[in-house]
C-alpha cells in the first residue's frame, strides 16, 4: 500500500482544496502531497476534478478517492426527492403505508420547469402557503427565494425562458416552505450533520458525534418573506448581514443544543426527535442504495441539513456533496479539523484497524448492511442490558481517549 522514500514508508496525497482538509493532510506523519503528474493513494478532490479525470483514472487496489462517481443522485435537490419518492413508494407497495410513512421528513417538491403542472395543482390546494425556490445546482443560499403567488413564478418563467438560447436552462425545485419551525431567542435555525459512508454495496454508514446549528441573525417572522437574512441559515448568507459578529458567529455546537433541547423537553422526547433523525440519514443512503455506482476505492462525507418544526419533527432540507470546511471561528475550525482528521482515521490508509470497529474516534458506526446496536449496561435506571441504536449526535466526543486507545501504539496526529 505505502511507499518506501527516503528510507520510510508514506502515504502519498493529492488535494484539490484550499481549507481545513490541507492542514489535516499536512500535519498528518508520514503523509507527502504530490504534484499534479505523480502517482497518489488518497485524493481529496472537488466534484469539478472528479467530473473531468474520474473515469480515467486507473486505481489500483489500495487508492482512495473523496467521492462517489454519481454522488449528485442524493446531493443535487431535485435528483434528491425522486429517489426518496420513488423509494417511498416502492416502500408502500412492497410493505405498506406504515412503513412508507416512515419516509415523510422532506416537503412537498417539485422539479420545475419538469413538474409545473403538478407543482401547481398542489398550490391551489392551500391558498395563502409559503414557498421556496432553490435553483438545483446551486449552494450557500445563492439564486433562493421565498414566494406566495403564482405570479412570482411566473415572472421567474419569463426570466428563465430569455436563457433558451443558452445550452443548460437552470432547473429549479419549488418546496413547501416550513411555517412552523423550531425557534430559539426568537431565531430560526437548521442542523448541520456529518454522514460518512465507506461504502453502498453493502451499506456502511458512519455518524459523526460533533456537529452544529446554523442560526439566522433575525427574528422569525412570517409577515414578510423577502428578508434573506431571516429565513436563510446558510453561514454565507448570514456573514453579510449588517449586525454579524465574526467571533461569535451564528453557531451552537450540537453539544450544545442537545443539552438546551434537553433541558426543555426531557430526556425521552429529545432522544426519539435524534432516533428521527438517525431514520432520516438511513433511509435517505437507502433510497440511492441501487443507483449510486458503488466502487471500492470510494468515499462520502456527506453534510446533512436538518430544520426541526415546532413539534420537534426532523426535515430533511438537503444534503451536501462538499460541505464546507472553511471555518468561521477558532471553534468551528477545531471541531472540523476533528471530523477530518477521524475521517482519515475511518478510511485507515494506514492499515491499522481490523475492520470490525464499532467506533473510530468521533465516528460511531450507525449501520453495516443493518442497524448496528450498542450493549449499555445500567443497573441502576435499567437493571438489564439496555440495548440501543448505536449513535452519539451531539453526545460527549471524548475521541481523544478512544483513539488512544484504538490506535496503540498509534496515538492521534495533533491533540486541540
């Protein structure tokens, strides 16, 4: 796998982003970057580098790559909801409407320009509701806006169709917007969760413990739709608002809101709302499970985006191909870092791991080829083995520990 220079073995390493990944990559031992035209065993690419080399690209046994060849099955909005459909679908005939039922956490969307017509029959059902358009391949908020009239739409069919002489006319996805949702001091927010998978056929799914709200700068309000900075949570957005303040920034750690959520509603109703959630990351891989071409040499670390209603019900808004890892704090530097450095740690180029983990670091394994469960043992509050999904969404990260543990005499590469 490694090889031999300058008297040591290494892992060689191309990286096609300027962020956090770099630092981690560099400060990993016994790890080189190569140039462009040198041979690599681990590419850290974007999707545009994966686009134009990954079919010609010959990988030998040990090589691993960021990204799926057709990753954008789950991560492009629109491709996204077809599959969840046609997945709850097929879940209705083959089991039930029970068990399709466990599929509703997205909204109500429609493709446009594709699905107009049924975009529109839906509209005139409920007069009066809000909507949101996002421009399919877009990200960061850009080409967003809410609306309530069909004549908004309409003036943006006129817009859209002065572009027919251009070769890709933008496809658009129209999406129930949630009136109702979970309000802190006031502010809308949404969830950023980290999903790894290290492979579809079978199924593996890792989930990462850290992760964070994304707050709005202002208070929600439904009287008016035209404010950005409002009903927009994305960190791109809400830095240009005239009152962001670049220390702070609009961010609690997952540890943080979960202790907060706690704290409000008790301890069983916040451990179903994370169960829901866990149900939302599993079933979403399994509606792209027989589309996405599974290959070896591939990984995923997906940024989920989740927005609770006021009745602690998780949305599925959308799921990102390339979260970002540009940080906008020290805080949200080091806990990405972490979530970098354990991915590495995951795919283990190194060859250090036996594979049967249950956990590597900050990643707790939630499913492999089905639901893994972990043995807790409390006498006190259960008097039996309590057995439970295997996942820590916002619960104590204390990788620092379990790596030392995990990896001796391999102790983690850098300690924040």
């Amino acid at each position: 796998m490694a090889k031999v220079r300058d008297g040591r073995s290494c892992i060689r390493y191309k990286c096609g982003l300027i962020n956090t990944i770099q630092d981690v990559l560099r400060q990993r031992p016994n790890w080189v970057e190569v140039k462009d035209d040198e041979e690599w065993d681990f590419n850290w690419c974007d999707v545009g580098w994966l686009r134009e080399n990954f079919d010609h690209t010959y990988m030998e046994e040990h090589v691993r790559i960021n990204h799926f060849r057709n990753h954008y099955e789950l991560t492009r909005k629109n491709l996204m909801v077809k599959n969840l459909k046609r997945y709850q679908k097929n879940l209705e005939r083959d089991f039930g409407r029970t068990e399709a039922a466990r599929c509703d956490f997205f909204p109500s969307t429609f493709a446009l320009p594709s699905e107009y017509h049924l975009f529109v029959e839906e509209f005139n059902r409920s007069p009066g509701s809000t909507w949101i358009m996002k421009p399919v391949g877009k990200s960061q908020g850009k080409g967003i806006f809410l609306f309530r009239k069909l004549k908004q739409i309409m003036d943006w069919k006129k817009d859209s169709s002065r572009s027919e002489e251009q070769k890709d006319v933008e496809n658009y996805v129209a999406q129930r917007y949630i009136e109702n949702p979970y309000l802190i001091n006031g502010r809308k927010f949404d969830l950023r969760v980290y999903v790894l998978v290290t492979s579809y056929v079978p199924l593996k799914v890792w989930l990462y413990r850290d992760g964070f709200a994304r707050f709005s700068s202002t208070r929600f309000s439904l009287t008016t739709i035209d404010d950005k900075y409002m009903h927009l949570t994305n960190v791109s957005v809400q830095k240009t608002a005239p009152d962001y303040n670049p220390e702070k920034g609009c961010k609690w750690q997952m540890q943080q809101l979960r202790r907060y959520l706690t704290a409000k509603h008790g301890r069983e109703m916040i451990e179903t709302l994370f169960k829901e959630m866990d149900n939302i990351f599993v079933r979403s891989l399994q509606s792209v499970q027989k589309v996405i071409i599974n290959d070896k040499h591939c990984i995923e670390l997906y940024g989920y985006d989740i927005l609770l209603d006021q009745n602690l019900k998780p949305w599925l808004i959308e799921v990102n191909a390339s979260p970002s890892h540009t940080h906008s704090s020290q805080e949200d530097y080091d806990m990405k870092y972490r979530l970098l450095e354990d991915t590495l740690n995951v795919v283990d180029m190194e060859g250090r791991l036996t594979g049967k983990e249950k956990r590597v670091g900050g990643y707790d394994l939630m499913w492999n080829n089905g639901p893994v469960y972990r043995e807790d043992v409390n006498l006190q509050t259960f008097g039996s083995l309590c057995f439970t999904a295997n996942t820590h969404l916002g619960c104590v990260n204390d990788r620092e520990k379990q790596l030392c543990q995990l990896l001796k005499p391999f102790p983690p590469q850098r300690k924040l």
